[in-house]
C-alpha cells in the first residue's frame, strides 16, 4: 500500500473591507509546493517575510485537506472550504 505524498503551501489569510460593505476574510497564496512542513515554515517566514503570520495548507494535488498554523491543526470546516475556493482549490 502505497502512503500518500501531501505537499505545502503558505496561505495568508487577510482581512478586507469596510464599515459601509462589511469585512470578509480573502486568502492569498503564491501557490509554491513544499515537500515539508520545515520547508513551508522557511519559505512563508523567510521569503516571504510573513514572520509568524499566514497559514500552512496541506494539499494532495488540487485538493486542499487541512490547515494549520505551525503545530496547530485548524478544525473549521468553513475555514477550510472558503479557503480552498478562495484560492481555486478543491475540496
């Protein structure tokens, strides 16, 4: 039986808007794949200068799975689906 190969990406959520029209969260990424969980921490923190600040998608091919910020696993499901329709990504 064959594992299955998940692969990272940066996802930085923001927050947009105004009074008038009201806020919603938008996520941006540059969609770069990285084989680990230390290789997405470097690239989101270093080249991308996001400090601490964006969040790790876990992506099986065109399909986001999971994310997380660093060690901890975000549960909400709405999250996770406005995230991965934000960003053109499967569910």
């Amino acid at each position: 039986m064959r594992m299955k190969h998940y692969e990272y990406i940066v996802i930085m959520p923001r927050i947009e808007g105004n009074p008038e029209i009201g806020y919603s969260t938008a996520y941006y990424s540059d969609m770069k794949r990285c084989q680990t969980m230390r290789g997405v921490i470097r690239h989101g923190s270093i080249d991308l200068d996001q400090s601490d600040d964006f969040l790790i998608g876990k992506v099986d091919g065109n399909r986001l799975v999971q994310l997380q910020w660093m060690d901890e696993i975000r549960d909400d499901e709405n999250e996770l689906e406005n995230a991965a329709k934000g960003l053109g990504l499967s569910r």
